[in-house]
C-alpha cells in the first residue's frame, strides 16, 4: 500500500479545477450519500482491464478510447446509449480487421461529466458568474441560480453513471455486442454514408474468419464472442472520486470503484497537487495527459510517483500536442519515458491540440489536422522505437456537425446546423468510422 496516503490526503494539497461549493453541509451531505452506494465497477474488471492495456503496452493489442466530451444527465437516454455503443463497436471492428489484434474498447462514459474551464468565472454583457463545469458540478444556462455549484448533483451524476452502465452492460451481455452479429450494429445513416460499402466489406470479411475459425480449425470463439466494455472518465472532481474509493481486503489495495480507467487532465498535472496526491494511491491503471509544454523533468517527476513500481499496464500517457507540434514535442517526451527506465502504454489523443475557434468564434477542430497527428504519431513511435498502442477520440452516435472536414467535408457553414456540444466539438458517426478506417489502413501498412 502507498505511504501516507489516505483516499482523502489530497486534501491537504493545492486542488485546482475545483468548485467553490457555497454550502459546506451540503457537500458534507452528498459525499456522505456517494460513499454509501455501491460500486459501479469492481477489482476484478479493473485487474482484468490491466492486463489488457498491459498487453497493448507490449504491443499485442490495440486500445480504443472514446465518447463524448462531457456526458450531459438529459443525454442518458436508449438512443444516445445504443449509439455510442454501436460507432464503438463498428470503430473496433474495423480496427481489428486493420491492426489483425484484439481490440479493447474504452469509453468516455458512465461518469465523465466534470469538465476543466481555463477560466473560474464567465463574463457576458458585465455580467461575471461561476463557469459551467459540467453537469455533475453545475447547469450551463447563463443564469445565477443555474451556474451555483450544487453538490447533490454528483449524486445524480452517479445514479446516471449507474443507469449508463447497467443499460450497457446488458446490451453486451445480452448479445448485442456478438461477433456473429454485426448488423444488429448498423446505425440508420451507415446507408447513406459515402464509406458504406466499404464498411460492409469489412463486416464480411470478419464474419468470414470467425466462421472460418469456428468450422476449419474448430476454434470456438467463446471469449471472442463477446466483446469486453471499460469505462473511463477524468477524475476531475476530487470529493466525487474520493467517496468511491474503497479499499479492498483480497488485494489489500484502494480502488476507485466509480471507473475501471480514470485519467487526470492536463491541468492538473502539478507533481505537487491534489490530483497527483489522489491518484498515487489508487490501484487502478491511470492516464495521464500529456500536452506539448511539459517538461521532461516535469514528466519523469510523474513517472516516479504515480509509476514507482513500474507494474504492466498501470501507466499510460495519452499525448495531446496537436498536428502542429507533434513532430518538435513527441520525440522529447518519449526520450524522458526512455531515460525513466518506465513501460508505459502509448495512446494518442488528437482532439485536443487541435481545437481552434472559427472566424465567427465557434469551437471547431480540422479532421485533417486530427489523422495529421494520428498518422505522424504512429510513424515517430516507429521510428523512436516505441509503438501507440490506442487513440482516444472526442466522438458521438449522432449526426452532428462540430469538426470540420471528413469525407463529407464539412465545412464552417455547416457547424451551425448541428452543433450541440456545451464542451469541445466531437467527431460525428461518419466522421468516427471514417478515421477508425484511416487509421486501420494505417496500422496495416507499418
Ligand atoms: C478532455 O479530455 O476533455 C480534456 C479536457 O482533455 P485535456 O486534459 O487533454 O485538455
Ligand atoms: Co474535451
């Protein structure tokens, strides 16, 4: 077990990203309710998780991280659920059939409602008020009353994350997510999308060496059959992820039982805060951010506390620099992961070094830019001798339209037709398939 630490030392850290809660009661209140609910994942999930990313570390599997920016408590609906589910499954499936490795899906769901704001206050017409910070914290109306940090909302927030996973867990179990079955998977505008047949060729081919397997080499599928799910989110909010963290007397280690996979941000990275201080002494494998600013020593500093013991699969760096800087700041970084004498998984995020607001100031990001990263990052591991073992990418089920380019090559016009995120742009189905293609065309050709 980790040395003085305790599943509330944090608190005796700088904590930033936090909430000025105005009623200390209230908090007390909810912490004490969120302590007392049972968990939504459990140790055995978060070994087996583990192991995975261990063998993804070793290059031997491929890891798919995805979903919205933030979940919002109105988009904890069947349709929204099945969707995400279904572009995830079809990204993995092209994937496999891409990389020829097992795939292990990740998504940014059941509890990644907390948001970092570079600002604590928004100013509009005079008027300042508290930032949102996401559903669990707060409500993005401009309004007073809507923008107070309430802290019964991380119990609402838990109770949707619970719905989400129960609703998802037996859809996978239930058979949805059965290889055999991929058309159960087909989202309405699969039919209208410019990459159809090309999806639908794939589909054929999987299902062509599964039952080759099955009749020629009398391999039975069984644990194929079903594809594993895993949940992740920031862990942003300190006291929402301090109240479910248990400790548990067969493994005799902490976990935080609100997600298998929980990341800190790049904003709350300082070796001496609360997040390091949270995170250290939790067993669960962790990510960590990582944009194109830090230091070398700043990273090694984190490599020494929250990967002492350089156990497979506890340490993975998401890098985030954006296409810009990706070819001046990976180099850099993988050299200090080098000299640490660390293994970590490798996953690059492209979204969010690629953000950039339009000439009317909406939030957009360039699918160009986003493969830009996705392929130089694939080729500087290479040549660095590493290897990116998965990609996290800010998605969604739905038609949207956030991020420019893509086959249909959207473009700025087309952003105020369906824009709904409050948080940052995501890629929408077509946009999701279409890069899971790229990149699988990618992983086939290193
Ligand atoms: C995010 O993943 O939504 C996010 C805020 O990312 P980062 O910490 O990398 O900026
Ligand atoms: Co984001």
């Amino acid at each position: 077990m980790t040395k003085d630490w305790a599943r509330n030392s944090w608190r005796l850290k700088p904590a930033t990203q936090q909430p000025n809660y105005p009623d200390p009661d209230a908090l007390s209140a909810a912490i004490r309710k969120l302590s007392a609910l049972p968990p939504l994942v459990t140790a055995w999930e978060i070994g087996s998780l583990q192991k995975q990313l261990a063998e993804a570390a070793a290059g031997n599997r491929f890891v798919l991280q995805g979903g919205d920016c933030a979940e919002r408590f109105d988009d904890c609906t069947t349709v929204s659920i099945t969707n995400k589910l279904k572009i995830l499954l079809q990204m993995s499936l092209v994937l496999i059939n891409g990389g020829k490795k097992p795939v292990t899906r990740v998504g940014r769901f059941a509890g990644q409602y907390a948001k970092p704001r570079s600002e604590d206050l928004e100013t509009r017409n005079g008027v300042a008020l508290p930032s949102y910070r996401g559903d669990v914290v707060n409500r993005p109306e401009f309004t007073a009353e809507a923008r107070i940090p309430d802290p019964s909302r991380m119990v609402l927030g838990y109770e949707r994350a619970a719905l989400t996973l129960n609703f998802l867990r037996a859809m996978v179990r239930g058979g949805f997510a059965d290889l055999h079955h991929p058309e159960y998977w087909d989202l309405d505008f699969v039919d209208h999308s410019p990459l159809a047949a090309e999806y639908r060729d794939m589909v054929r081919s999987i299902a062509d060496s599964l039952r080759f397997m099955e009749s020629v080499l009398g391999v039975h599928t069984g644990e194929m059959n079903w594809v594993d799910f895993f949940t992740a989110h920031e862990g942003l909010l300190l006291p929402y992820e301090e109240a479910q963290t248990h400790f548990m007397g067969l493994q005799n280690k902490w976990y935080n039982l609100s997600t298998h996979f929980p990341w800190i941000g790049a904003r709350t990275l300082n070796p001496d805060g609360a997040h390091i201080e949270y995170f250290r002494g939790i067993a669960n494998p962790i990510g960590i951010k990582v944009g194109p600013s830090l230091s070398e020593d700043h990273l090694k500093r984190l490599l020494d506390t929250l990967h002492p013991d350089n156990e497979p699969g506890r340490l993975t760096i998401i890098h985030r620099v954006g296409r810009a800087k990706i070819e001046s700041a990976l180099p850099g970084i993988i050299k200090a992961v080098r000299q640490s004498g660390k293994q970590v998984l490798w996953i690059c995020d492209p979204m969010h070094g690629n953000t950039h607001p339009t000439s009317e100031g909406i939030k957009t990001r360039d699918f160009r830019d986003i493969f830009g990263e996705l392929e130089l990052s694939f080729e500087i591991h290479k040549a660095c001798g590493t290897h990116l073992g998965g990609v996290h990418i800010e998605l969604t089920g739905e038609n949207v339209t956030e991020c420019v380019g893509g086959a249909r090559n959207l473009t700025e016009q087309d952003l105020k037709r369906a824009y709904k995120s409050e948080v940052d742009p995501r890629l929408n189905y077509e946009q999701a398939l279409e890069i899971a293609m790229l990149i699988a065309k990618k992983m086939s050709s290193l």
